[in-house]
C-alpha cells in the first residue's frame, strides 16, 4: 500500500473518531441532543446506579405503621 493511501486512512481514522467524540456523557447517548451538550451537567446517581426492586414486600396501609395522618403518599393496585 503506498505512503499516500496510509496517509489518507489515517487522517480519515482520526476524523472519525474525532466525530464520534462527546457523542456519550454521563454514560447516556447525546448523539440527539437538543440542547447544547455543554449544558448537560450531571446529577444524581450514575447511569444504572439505582438497583432494581426484583421482590418488593408489600404491606397492607393498617400494616405500615410508619405512615402518619396527613403525610402524602400513593398506593397503587
């Protein structure tokens, strides 16, 4: 392969790749961001820093003696 075809996949390797950063931040894909990525800050817990709930235990609302009268809360069915 000659000097000059090298030479062109090589600048045409690092434009890629040069295109491809800052396409991830936070761990999340902002490749259709639609706001500035500079203003994307993060917060919180990292991206699948919350673990799953597998087996919840539920109680009855007469059960949960740490609920109080007056404070909010939701029940689902």
């Amino acid at each position: 392969m000659s000097r000059q075809i090298r030479l062109v996949l090589i600048v045409l390797l690092f434009a890629v790749c040069a295109n491809t950063q800052g396409q991830e931040k936070n761990g999340f894909s902002v490749a259709d961001a639609l706001i500035p990525t500079d203003e994307i800050h993060s917060g919180g817990p990292p991206r699948d820093g919350i673990p799953a709930i597998d087996s919840p235990h539920f109680v009855s609302a007469g059960a949960a003696g740490y609920l109080k009268a007056g404070e909010t809360w939701a029940a689902f069915r």
